[in-house]
C-alpha cells in the first residue's frame, strides 16, 4: 500500500484524466471526450495509449481524490468562457450569442437594475440621441440618485424637455415599458456587452508586464517586425516598476505600508536614481537610512531576482489602484496635480 500511494503521488495531471477515462464505460467516456477539445483529447489519448498496468489502489485512490476535489467549493472555475463552451453544446448559437451578451453586461436582475449600474456619462451618451419621452420613461424607472447624474449631463435644452415630460407623465403602459426595454436590450446593453469584452493588447500587455526583462524585450522586437502598431499598442499599455513615477505622494505612502521592506530594497537595487528618490522622500530619515544600509548588506543580486521583487510591487500596486485606494494616473499633462 505504501508503494501504491509513493506511485500515486508521482502520477501527473493528464495521468490522473487518462486513469479516470479508462476506468469509466465506454459509453460515459465517449460523452466525455465529446466535450473536449482536439489538443484535449489528442493528450489524454497519448497519455492512455501509453499508460500500461494501473493497480487497483492507485485507481480506489483517484477516485477518492476526484470526489473530494468535486466536493470542494474552489475545485470548479467558472468563467465566461467555460459558460459559453458549456452552452454551446445545448443551445443555438444566436441564443447563446444573446445570453452571454446579457451576462457580460452590467449586474441585476431586471433591466432597470442593470441600467442602474452603468456608468451615467456612457448611458448619458446613448440617451441623449433618443426620444426626450424616452429618456424621461428610462430615468424615471431606475435610482433618483443615479438619474441625476445621468440628467446633469445631458445637454441643457434637451434635458428640460426630458423634465418635462417627466413632470406630466402619467402611468406608463404595459406595451411601450416593455417596448423600451426591448429597445436597450437590443441596441444598448448588447454593444456595451460588446465592447465590455476584454481587449487582446490589454491582456498581451499584462502578459509582458510578467515576463522577464530580456524576453520582454525579444518578443516586443519582434512583434514591431511583423505590426509596430499592435506593439505599441502594448508598450502604452505595459505597467513597469518604472511607472509608480505616476503615483501622488498620498499612493507612494500607501503603497510603501503594503510592501514588504527586503522585498523593496531588492527591486530598488535595479531601479533608476527618480524612482529611488520617490520612495525614499516619502520616508521618514531613520527609515531611508535603514532600508538604504539593507540595500548596501545585500552585495551583488541577480537581474531576475530584481525583476521578480519589481513584479511584485506592481502587481500590488495593480491591485490598489483595482480596488480604488490609490490613482495611477495616465501621464498627461490634464492629469498633473496643482497645489
């Protein structure tokens, strides 16, 4: 039993997928490998093809590990994409199409709901070329709060016929409120579920931004030989250590309290002279002099290792600007703070 569980542990994930279909029946497998995609299958298959005699232990324990793992909260990732897949194999193409335009859109349950949660300059933009009627039914259907801010940038003349109307508008029939949320489900929340959809030089950019330096730079090289505009698409979209220059005295102080200080003073030791000037003038004297004598302590450090700790900040940083404690701004010129 000892041998089988040291053998179990040794087993890879596509192993474990290929021991997992041979022990179904054929008709369950055929199901299953229905679902997969050719690389899928073309692996598994290599794997099951190869395989040779699997003990009866091994394949107890799989099962016990592929319960457990079914059982647990985190053990399925759900995603657009995989709901899409997933629907796909059920319904038409143009449902699906439909569906996943109304989720990829904003959050709530009814059209007034999702209105309510997008933002008033983007559904001011769309409302101002309707119907002043129109708008005046869409703004009287969803939060005072949030119809205020919407009404507030519309432009003034239209906005006073879209108060007036509201002003003697008496209960709205069945037939036109159901008219007008057709309407937006078709023309407006189906082209901001469009273009909420994620841009590919934003993610090749998040993806640079984690390779190391000289990858970085070799893939970028050669990406400008084959479209100099998609590579400087991403070069405007990339976020280096380099970057935090963007950051206000307020974001370095809360950026400063959420790294790690040895972390700090490795990514500072392949920083520019401006980027160790912005830290350490946010610090106070004693503790500048004591990162700065960890610095000296630390001698010689990989480029890699440098780079890693860089990473790491960014990505703190990322995730502080996500959640609104800190603005990076965009570097313009509109963007630069007056005292």
């Amino acid at each position: 039993m000892a041998r089988a569980k040291e053998d179990f542990r040794s087993l890879t994930g596509p192993q474990k997928a290929a021991i997992l279909m041979l022990s179904l029946a054929e008709e369950q497998s055929a199901r299953l490998f229905a679902m997969m995609d050719d690389e899928e299958i073309r692996e598994i298959s290599q794997v099951m093809a190869t395989l040779g005699t699997v003990s009866a232990p091994i394949v107890e324990r799989l099962f016990i590990e592929f319960a457990d793992a079914i059982s647990a909260t985190g053990s399925l990732v759900g995603s657009f994409d995989t709901t899409e897949r997933l629907l796909l194999r059920s319904l038409p193409k143009d449902r699906v199409g439909i569906i996943m335009e109304e989720i990829r859109g904003p959050a709530g349950r009814t059209m007034w709901d999702k209105l309510g949660n997008v933002n008033e300059q983007v559904l001011a933009n769309y409302l101002k070329n309707e119907y002043p009627q129109t708008v005046a039914v869409v703004l009287s259907k969803i939060r005072p709060d949030h119809a205020s801010r919407v009404l507030s940038l519309l432009p003034e003349g239209f906005a006073m016929e879209v108060i007036m109307r509201m002003l003697h508008m008496e209960a709205v029939q069945k037939e036109i409120l159901e008219g007008v949320e057709k309407t937006l489900r078709t023309e407006f929340m189906s082209n901001l579920a469009r273009t909420a959809k994620r841009d590919s030089h934003e993610l090749m950019a998040e993806i640079f931004n984690n390779l190391d330096r000289s990858t970085e730079t070799r893939f970028l090289t050669a990406l400008e030989e084959r479209s100099r505009e998609s590579a400087e698409k991403i070069k405007k979209l990339m976020f280096t250590f380099e970057d935090l220059m963007r950051l206000d005295q307020q974001g370095v102080q809360l950026l400063l309290r959420a790294v790690e200080k040895d972390k700090l003073g490795i990514a500072l030791k392949g920083a520019s002279e401006a980027i160790k000037e912005l830290f350490f003038s946010n610090m106070s004297e004693r503790a500048g002099k004591m990162l700065k004598e960890d610095m000296e302590a630390l001698g010689p450090i990989r480029l890699r290792d440098v780079e890693e700790a860089q990473n790491a900040i960014v990505t703190i940083a990322k995730d502080l600007a996500g959640s609104g404690q800190l603005v990076i701004s965009e570097g313009r010129e509109d963007d630069e703070l007056v005292y």
